[in-house]
C-alpha cells in the first residue's frame, strides 16, 4: 500500500508545484499542442517516436523505425536522416528526395506515427499495473484506467479518482467517481496525451488529509 499512497503524494506535488484549477468532474482541455494526434496532417515528429516507412511497391524496403533522442532515424539505402521536427508528410517527401537522388525514378513513400510519445498516459496509484502507456487513438477515462490493469480491488477507492493536465501553462486537477461513470451518472471524460491519472487508495484519507496543510490542493480528494 505504501508505494500507492506515495504515488498520490508525488501527484500531489505536480499540482501545488504551480497555481492550479481544483475541481471535481470538470477539467479543460490541454494546450492546442498537446490535441494533436499523430495522425494529425501538422503533427511534428518528436524523439522516441515508432514510424512505419513504406515505400510503395518495395516491400523490403518497409520498416518500423524509432526516432533517437536526435531526432535521426536510420533507413535502408539512405543511412541516417533526420525526422524530427517534420510531419509524417514532410518526412516522406525527405525520404523520397534521397531515394530519387540515387536509386529510384519515382519514389513513393508513405510514413505514418505508429506510436507518439507526446501521446502518453501516466496511470499510477491503486491500480494493478501502473506505468506511462500510449494512446492509440481517443480514449476516455475508463479505457486509460484499464490500460492500467484496471483498478487494484483491494486498495482502489474508485470514487476518488483524479486526473492531472497541463493547461495553459499550469497544472490543473479534477477528480471523478469511477461508479457514477460506470451507471451512467456521469460522463467518461477523454483522457489526452500528458495527462497524469491517480487512482485513490480505500485507505488512504487520513494520509491525504496529513498532507492538505503542505498541499492545500489536495482537498479536491476530501469528498
């Protein structure tokens, strides 16, 4: 138990770290940047992040490749080039212009973000699996929570479950009640890249309320 109840403190200090937004079952979405999604036309390629390269009609030549801490990839023919910083259709006119210098007529190419690393959930406190998981596509509360192995059944108190996002510059927080989701009572909000979600522990009230004289903030979990 020890290590979730952690898990909420060091949450907690992402929030009181800058002025914030405490509220329950109401969060803004993050900044513009952060909505794009990798399948987005003006998505900039960043570090760490899995592209599919097809160049069309060459299937040897197909290959999923992570972007280094540069923002270079290595491709076959072409050697070391760089992705970061373009769109996927930037890029694949890049790749395109080297194999045309050297190997090929007309060359067409086709780069698609398989796996964004702006595109994170960090899910953490009582559930069976935390970790930073991507984002295939939209995903709402629930769906980021089962990304975690869903709830712990012995430790998670579902009623107190917060979310961390950076908006405008700052850290804001909300909380929400896993079971009024689930009936229906109230709505599954998205989950987007970035965010920081926390599971509360069933046990875990008298350690918040110790800690809401250092990080007023934490009041947003005193139901």
């Amino acid at each position: 138990m020890r290590r979730h109840l952690l898990s909420i403190a060091a949450a907690a200090f992402l929030v009181a770290a800058t002025p914030a937004l405490a509220a329950k079952n109401s969060l803004p979405p993050p900044d513009s940047t952060a909505l794009l999604a990798p399948a987005a036309a003006d998505y900039r390629i960043g570090a760490q992040d899995v592209l599919e390269v097809n160049v069309f009609g060459i299937e040897d030549l197909k290959r999923e490749v992570q972007v280094d801490s540069g923002g270079k990839v290595i491709l076959p023919l072409i050697g070391q080039i760089q992705a970061g910083g373009r769109t996927p259709g930037e890029f694949s006119e890049d790749v395109e212009k080297a194999l045309k210098a050297r190997y090929m007529k007309d060359p067409q190419v086709i780069v698609t973000v398989k796996n964004a690393q702006s595109q994170r959930v960090t899910i953490d406190g009582a559930v069976n699996k935390p970790g930073v998981y991507p984002l295939s596509g939209p995903t709402t509360l629930l769906q980021a929570i089962s990304l975690g192995g869903g709830p712990d059944q012995k430790l998670a108190n579902v009623k107190k479950v917060a979310v961390f996002r950076q908006v405008g510059g700052k850290r804001h927080a909300a909380t929400f009640n896993l079971n009024e989701i689930r009936s229906g009572k109230s709505e599954d909000p998205q989950i987007y890249g970035n965010d920081i979600v926390v599971v509360d522990t069933s046990g875990g009230s008298k350690f918040i309320q110790n800690f809401q004289g250092v990080f007023p903030l934490l009041g947003l979990f005193a139901w």
